[in-house]
C-alpha cells in the first residue's frame, strides 16, 4: 500500500529562542539577531514596510549583494567579525560571517531540528543518514537526541567545522561518521553494500560541485538521489525528510516526488514550507524553503 500524501500543506515557524531572533522585516530586507550582533541581509520577498525602519540604521553587520547567486561581502559597524558562539538547545556552534549572506547555518531548519528531536526520542538508537549535512547541526540534533549519525558533505571545510561543532557541543565522543564524499557516490556505494538507515536527511542545494569535480543540479540529479535514498531504509525507518531551496520548485512538487520514491512503503507523506516568524506581537513570516517527509 503507498504511503497517503496529506492533503493540504504545513506551514513550520521557527520562531525566536535565545540566540537567534528575527527582528524585523521588509523594503526587500530582514534584521536580525544572531546571538549579541544585530545583522541585515536582502531578502527580496519582503516587498512590506518595516515595523521600525530606523533599527535597520544600525546593525552590527549587513551583507551587500554583488549578485543573484548569494555571493557579496559583509560591511561592519566597527572591527570585522569572523566567528561567533552560538547554540540551539544542546547543541553548540559556530555562526560565521561567510561570503554567501548566511552565517553558516540556517536558522529557518530550527522547525526540522526540532521536529527530529522529537522523532529520535521515541526510538532506540536510531541509524540516520545527514546529506549534504553542511556544518552539523542537524547532525548534532541528531545525535543530542540519541541517533547514530552519519554525516555526508563534499566540502571538506564544511566537514571540518561540523566536527568542531561536535566539539563544541560535547559530542565529540558519540557515534558519528564523518564523510567527505559525493552524496550521489555515497548513496550509491551503500545501496550496494546492503546499508540500511532507519532515518535521512537530505537537504540539497540548488547546485554544488563534490570533492573531486562531480556537479550537482537539483533538477537533473534529484529524483535519482532520492529514489536510492528509499531503497536504504530499513524495514523499521521512521522517516526520510527532504529540503530544498529553489525558485522553481514547490512543496507539492517535492511531496509527488517522495510519493513515487516510496511507493512500495505505506506510511504519510507531509509537505510544506518553513519560515521564520518575526519576533514580537502580529509578527510576520518569511517563507524560505520547501520540505517534504515521509514517516512510516
């Protein structure tokens, strides 16, 4: 029997905790918060007025586009900030001033990281797969909440700072693998080795080049990756959650496409959008990625 595919779609907040909040919205920009720095970056949904307007006057920090495609550089109020403390929850991090307008992490997944705590709670030990697992913390929420993790990213730096993030959070000890490898490979060699998974994470970019050359398109090289995805799911997986940013997708187009991943599988397949909520009395949202996942 194929899984059911709700059939309206989910809106995830993530709304403020301790060391994240958004301020403010609008005129094609966000203010917010990361840990004690006030920060502005573009963000061209936001076609409202400003709540304050003069809050965006004096930030810590604003990122200045030089393109369409993310890239740009940080202009700061006083001396440069390279790298920061922060934490969600349990787990520690670092956020960092990177030149493609995020801070090395993505507060909008908070709504994810939260919905995996949950899920991990409830099973033994689980086995989870993180793809395109960045710098970790989806990995470490994984793992604060009891998973065996295994976390796969072609960037070698990125793999780096996800392992100083362990460090960070105390859980340099706990049973993660860290791979620096093609997703597409990596799946692949698993499907054959007979691997099996009771949880995965596949959070892809729009395009992305792996550690030896391979390119990556979302469009081209998604359907593939998420049908081996399936085929590494034990006979008792909880879930397999897919994100993904792009302009041309939706969450109903993500969820068609789980749906046919998993067709053998009953289960329900919940899609949607996550946001971040602003921060604050008849706060505003901004819609910023699309999910699908299926749970048995």
């Amino acid at each position: 029997m194929p899984p059911v595919l709700s059939p309206e779609p989910e809106t995830l907040l993530t709304r403020a905790w301790p060391d994240y909040a958004l301020l403010d919205s609008g005129d094609g920009r966000k203010l917010e918060r990361y840990g004690s720095h006030t920060v502005v970056r573009p963000e061209p949904q936001c076609w409202w007025r400003p709540r304050d307007a003069t809050a965006f006057e004096r930030p810590d920090a604003v990122f200045d586009p030089d393109d369409e495609d993310e890239a740009g550089r940080w202009r700061f109020s006083g001396r440069p900030i390279e790298s920061f403390p922060l934490a969600w929850r349990d787990v520690r991090f670092t956020g960092r001033f990177t030149p493609f307008r995020h801070l090395a992490f993505f507060p909008e997944q908070a709504a994810n990281w939260d919905w995996l705590d949950q899920r991990i709670q409830q099973l033994q030990r689980p086995k989870v797969l993180n793809l395109f697992g960045y710098t970790g913390v989806a990995s470490l929420a994984c793992a604060a909440a009891g998973a065996d993790v295994t976390h796969v990213d072609a960037s070698k730096k990125s793999v780096a700072w996800a392992r100083e993030n362990a460090e960070l959070s105390g859980l340099a000890d706990h049973p993660i693998r860290w791979i620096v490898e093609d997703a597409r490979k990596y799946v692949a060699r698993e499907v054959r080795r007979g691997s099996r998974y009771q949880g995965i994470i596949l959070d892809p970019p729009k395009y992305g080049r792996g550690p030896t050359g391979e390119v990556w398109r979302l469009f081209e090289d998604l359907p593939g990756l998420l049908k081996d995805c399936a085929a590494l799911l034990s006979d008792d997986a909880d879930f397999l959650l897919l994100n993904a940013y792009a302009a041309r997708i939706s969450g109903l187009s993500l969820a068609h496409l789980m749906a046919e991943a998993t067709r053998t599988r009953s289960g329900r397949i919940d899609w949607g959008e996550l946001a971040l909520a602003e921060d604050g009395p008849d706060a505003r949202a901004i819609g910023l990625s699309f999910f699908a996942r299926w749970t048995a």
